[in-house]
C-alpha cells in the first residue's frame, strides 16, 4: 500500500462529500496499492471508506491471492458464482455501514456491473474520474525524476530508428524495433504507433501492415515507463523529398509546437495554450484538421489531467506534466504531428522533456 496516497484518497473522498471510493483493478488501483489483479466480467473492486478503513470483493477465484497481499486489516469479503453477486455485495455494504451511502468510482469500474448493483442494492454510485486525477496532477519531484528517465529513453530511440527507416519497410517492422529498443534500454509496458503514407493522416491509427515507399510520411507515436512514470512522444519524417505542402505543413506543425510551448508556466492559463497552437497552424487554414486537444496529461498513465484544450479553463500549476502535439491531418493524404512532454517544473519552469530533433528530416 502507498500510505501517503492513501491518505491523500481519504482526504479527497472527505473533501467531496462522499462516504467511500470504489477502486477497480487497473492502473489506478496499481498506483494506490502495488497490486493489479486480473480482471475479468466477474465484479471486484477495494473500497476505501470516508473514515480511513478498506475492504475488498471479489470472486472466489481471487480471494487466498488477494489475502495474500493486501495488509490483514483489509477484510476481503468473496462471493461463489453459484451465488447472486449483489447480494453478498449488498451484505458486505450493510456489514461496513454503507447502506444508503454515495460512493465515488474510479475509471477503471465496468459499467454494467456499477449498473447492476444500483439496481438491487440501496447505494449510489457517481463519478470520480476527476477526483483521483486531482490526487495526481501534481508530480512530485522524484515523480518529476521519472518522467525524465523515461523521455530520456525514448530520445534514445528517435535516434536509432531513424536507420531502420527506408523504403520497402513495413510498419510492423518499425513499430517491433520501437518496442525492441525502448524495452532494451529499460523502458516497461512500450506502446507505439507507426503510419506511413496516408495512414499518417489517422491520428490514432491502429494498423500494421503500410509499407514505406520511394518518396513517403513515417509518423511514429511512442513511449514506455519508468520508474512508473509515462513517456509519450510523436516525430514524423519524410522518405524522399516531401511536396511543397508537406513541407509547409511541416513547418506550420513545428512553428505551433514550440509557440504553445513557449507559454508554459506557473499560472499560464490552458486555454491560451491551445489557442496559440491553432492560430499557428491556421496562418495556411489548417486549424480545423486539429480534430483533438492539444494535449493530455502524463504520469503513471498516458491520459490523465490535466487536458490542454480550450474547454479547461484552469491555469498551470508546479508538477504538472502534459503532452503539447499539434498536428495537422488531411485525411486519405498525409498527416504530421510533433509531440513532446512538458512540465511545470519545481521552480515552476516550462522544462521540455524530450530532446530528439524536431528539423525536417528527409531520409
């Protein structure tokens, strides 16, 4: 157990209200409790009460696992599948005093098991995906330390990569040297996205199988954690002399991504931040393809707060770690985005994690 976020959860279910939390396996849970059990359409979840104290439900499948490893003052309370599930959830909340009470839920709860509890059992669940995103929002230094090391790792990558890029290349190809090499240099749980082609006009592109042409886009999403702590970066290069569009987008992509990082500091306001970025790429008409936000935080998961958009209407704070990627996508063509990770650093600095070159390059 992390007893200091334990408490700080405590602190925040207090402050909102709310008698008790619900936390579901998952990266959440990971990040509270050291422990991510399998999760599958059987209900599970760790409550942790207003007043301090905890319990589990799970199935019978997970219960000598999980007493196991959760602390001996965390009851677990099992349920057969020969039973009915909500009514030995319901007399575990009766037992615990929870009868009639709001509990909050975390992001990881599956909605048709939340759905079927309200319907059996007196309690009411509500949403508190924001909550524990305000737990995090604000990295601590050695949180800060970690988000370092691991854009550090994926810098390291750019630079490899860039000689595996040539033509008759596949995407699956790239995408297996970026998980190679990322894991190789210590980076846990890579992901990437590799589209070339047209295929980089789709901002979350989840395919394999492009092949990298004569004269071609490699746009290349990737990153890995450590110490915990996320790292995401996109770069995209040209195979052969781009067009004179695609030379143009470029540099729009490149001008936009470094005036929105340009603004980063304590007591910036998002939104300007956002806004910069699109006034940037609309200088040709091309703001309207930024079909996204312009970022999303980073930590101990690749989404989580604070959103750079122009919806958010909050200002920077010290700790906070977000992506700024402008992009431009013509769908069916070609898209380009650069992404990087900043923070508000302890002096409350913009600090751009990630270093890897951001001039066209043509290979």
């Amino acid at each position: 157990m992390r007893i200091d976020y334990m408490n700080k959860l405590i602190q925040c279910i207090r402050r909102e209200g709310l008698d008790g939390m619900l936390i579901c396996p998952g990266e959440e849970m990971e990040f509270l409790t050291g422990l991510r059990p399998m999760f599958c359409e059987r209900f599970q979840g760790l409550f942790v009460k207003a007043e301090g104290t905890a319990f589990y439900i799970c199935n019978l499948l997970y219960e000598e696992e999980l007493r196991r490893q959760l602390p001996p003052e965390i009851p677990v309370y099992p349920w057969f599948d020969g039973e009915v599930m909500t009514e030995r959830v319901e007399a575990a909340l009766r037992e615990q005093g929870l009868l009639g009470s709001r509990i909050g839920v975390n992001r990881d709860a599956v909605a048709f098991q939340i759905l079927e509890i309200m319907e059996r059992v007196n309690v009411t669940f509500c949403n508190a995906k924001p909550l524990m995103e305000e737990m995090r929002i604000r990295k601590s230094e050695e949180e800060l330390d970690g988000l370092r090391a691991s854009a550090a790792i994926v810098d390291q990558v750019y630079e490899r990569v860039l000689e595996r890029i040539r033509p008759g290349v596949t995407e699956l190809e790239l995408q297996n040297f970026l998980l190679e090499e990322m894991s190789r240099l210590g980076g846990e749980s890579p992901e990437c996205i590799v589209g070339v082609g047209a295929n980089s006009s789709y901002p979350h592109y989840c395919g394999s199988e492009g092949v990298i042409g004569e004269r071609d886009v490699v746009l290349m999403d990737y990153g890995c954690t450590c110490r915990g702590m996320y790292s995401d970066i996109s770069r995209t290069v040209f195979v052969g002399e781009p067009t004179d569009r695609q030379r143009e987008a470029y540099e729009l992509v490149k001008r936009s991504n470094e005036a929105a990082e340009d603004l980063v500091a304590e007591g910036a306001w998002i939104p300007d931040i956002d806004r910069k970025a699109r006034e940037v790429l609309d200088e040709k008409g091309y703001a309207h393809t930024l079909i996204n936000r312009l970022g999303h935080g980073v930590g101990y998961t690749i989404h989580e707060a604070p959103d750079i958009k122009q919806s958010n209407p909050r200002k920077l704070e010290r700790g906070m770690a977000f992506s700024i990627e402008p992009g431009i996508y013509l769908a069916g063509s070609f898209g380009i985005r650069i992404e990087d990770v900043v923070i508000v650093n302890e002096k409350g600095a913009r600090e751009v994690l990630n270093r890897a070159s951001k001039e066209l390059t043509v290979l």
